[in-house]
C-alpha cells in the first residue's frame, strides 16, 4: 500500500514551482499595468472638442412663432383625455402610495377617492408637510393638479413627495380625467 494516495503527487509542489507561479503572476499584472500606462499616455482621456449628437429641446407647452394655434389649457386637454388610460398610468406611478376606492385608507400618501375640488392639503385623517398644508387656500382644479403631477417638487417646495413628476401634458390629462371620476357625482 502506498503511503499517499495517487492523487496526491498533483497537489505536490516544491517551492521552485510556488515561485514560479508568483513570478507568472507578477509579471501578468505588470504587464497588465503597463500596458494600461502606456495606453493613458498615448491617448490621454479628454472632452470632445462638440457633441457626437445634438438631444432635441423639449417640447414646450407654448406654440411656435409662427403657428396659428392658440395655447390651450390643461382642462381642454384633459376634456379629451381617455380615464381609462389614466386609470392605467395612475395604477402604474401611484397606486403604491395611493389608494383609489371610495372610504380608502390613507397610505403613504392620502386616499384620493373624491380629491378633485376639495382644498389642498385638507383630506381628514392625513397629515399634510407644511409645504402642501401652505396651499390650503387652493383648490385642487384642473390647473393645479396638472402642476403638481407636473411637478411636486416645483409646486410646493419641500414636499414630502418623492415622485419625479409626469412630464407629459396628455399623460397628466388622462390621470386628471381619472381622478375627475373618482367621486360619487363622476362627472
């Protein structure tokens, strides 16, 4: 019987084969480095003298000089906005924070059965950020909806709201003309 088994003599090494193989390394990264130094040095990292592309502007809300359409406002789009559609966005950005059902619970952000034509920041059994409670005056109108979904941040600033915003106008539409009928009129 042999005193090792055979599988043993792989694993075997003297220590001229443990310094050859950390030489190997060694020499690997160096030539790894040097060859990324040399490459720096070469073509050293800068800013293009233009853009590759040029992004376009965004769409503004205003017409162009020259255009015969007179602005609109948000409520003549949001006459012509599918709820449906709104249903769907408001289920997609809102409805993690926000419940829709009539008598809903509060969750991170108020329930928002009924909201539309009640004053800002005046839903019982929700405590608004002393940003939102400053608009209580207000009304929460076609208008003002479309500036807060437009932006939170911009409408009252230092809100609680993380939400970045809906930049589309149509999309901002469709979820005002879902909230409109989130009421027991449902106009």
């Amino acid at each position: 019987m042999q005193p090792y088994p055979w599988w043993s003599n792989v694993f075997r090494m003297d220590s001229k084969d443990a310094n050859r193989i950390g030489a190997a390394i060694l020499v690997a990264a160096l030539a790894l480095g040097g060859s990324w130094g040399a490459g720096y040095l070469a073509v050293p990292p800068a800013a293009p003298a233009h853009p590759a592309f040029v992004l376009p502007a965004p769409a503004s809300s205003s017409p162009s000089p020259g255009s015969a359409a007179a602005p609109h406002s948000i409520a003549e789009v949001v006459a012509h906005a599918d709820p449906k559609a709104g249903q769907a966005l408001a289920a997609r950005m809102c409805a993690m924070c926000h419940s829709f059902a009539k008598d809903g619970p509060a969750l991170i952000g108020p329930a928002l059965y009924g909201v539309v034509g009640t004053q800002i920041g005046d839903i019982p059994g929700y405590e608004f950020s002393p940003a939102l409670a400053a608009h209580k005056a207000e009304t929460w109108t076609d208008d003002t909806l479309s500036a807060w979904l437009q932006s939170p941040s911009a409408f009252a600033a230092g809100t609680k709201m993380a939400f970045p915003g809906v930049a589309d106008e149509n999309d901002r539409a469709a979820i005002i003309a879902f909230l409109r009928t989130l009421s027991d009129g449902g106009k």
